[in-house]
C-alpha cells in the first residue's frame, strides 16, 4: 500500500488571486491573536460554500491544555454559525514580527494533529474536501484535502 498526494509549494505572489485574498485575511487574523505563553500569532480564514469568509486566531490560556489553535477557532465557529455552509479551504498564516529567535522552518503554521483530525471530520461531514493553504511572508504550501495531513484519520 502506498500513500501519497500532490502539493504545491510557491510563494504567496504566486497564488491565485482567491487563495492570496485567503491569505491576506488569514494574516490579518493575527491580530486577534492571544499567545503571550509562545508568542506564535497565528491566523486562520475559512472560505465557505457562499463565498463568505469566517477568521480565527489562536487562543491561548494559563492552563495550556485550555487553549485552542487558529484553525479550530476559526472552524467551530463557521460550523456553529453557518451549519449549512460547506468550508471550501482555509488558509494558516502566522505573523512574522517578533520570530526573530526562532528558526523559519519552525514558524510554517502547519496545522497541529487535533487540527488535522477536526479538518478531517469537517471534511467528512460535508462530503467534500477542504484545500489547506499554509502561509508564512516567503512562502505557500497548499493541500488539496485535509485528509493528506492526516492518513489513517481516527
Ligand atoms: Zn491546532
């Protein structure tokens, strides 16, 4: 058995014009950010099934386990407030400003696991996949589904 998918790597110039909206507001998202325990401000946009865009930011708290990624933010919400809309993609991108410290490859937003899973779930509940477009200031790396993230999804 073998598994295996297609992805494209780029800069975010290189999108097209709906993926670098996507991005845009996904890095604008960041603002709403609250990660004074990491300091990784990360932004997530859904696009929906009617064209709407839904942000989220990750949400951090004293007790870390309590905090939640940029990604589950954004999608519970589009899933609470827009039950009968499809999420075509989402973009992760993550701030540059104060990395400085860190190592680049370090600051990719991939998504984490339980994000995956819950894009996964998301995926199958709609019947259809959800592109994931991970941003940084250089670079772009988009996934035609979820479900390449995570194989054997629980
Ligand atoms: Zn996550």
């Amino acid at each position: 058995m073998v598994f295996s998918f297609t992805y494209t790597a780029t800069t975010p110039d290189q999108l097209p014009a709906d993926e670098q909206e996507l991005c845009a507001r996904a890095l604008e998202a960041c603002e709403g950010s609250y990660a004074p325990y990491s300091n990784y401000h990360v932004g997530a946009a859904l696009r929906l099934s009617d064209g709407s865009v839904v942000t989220g930011a990750n949400q951090e708290n004293a007790s870390y386990p309590c905090g939640t990624c940029a990604e589950r933010t954004a999608l519970h919400y589009a899933q609470s407030a827009h039950p009968t809309l499809t999420v075509d993609a989402i973009a992760v991108g993550v701030r540059g400003e104060g990395q400085e410290s860190r190592d680049e490859s370090q600051d990719v937003p991939y998504p984490c696991g339980m994000c995956r899973q819950a894009l996964v779930e998301a995926e199958q509940r709609q019947g259809s996949p959800i592109k994931v477009i991970v941003v940084t200031a250089e670079q772009a790396t988009v996934f035609p589904s979820a479900a390449c993230l995570l194989p054997f999804a629980f």
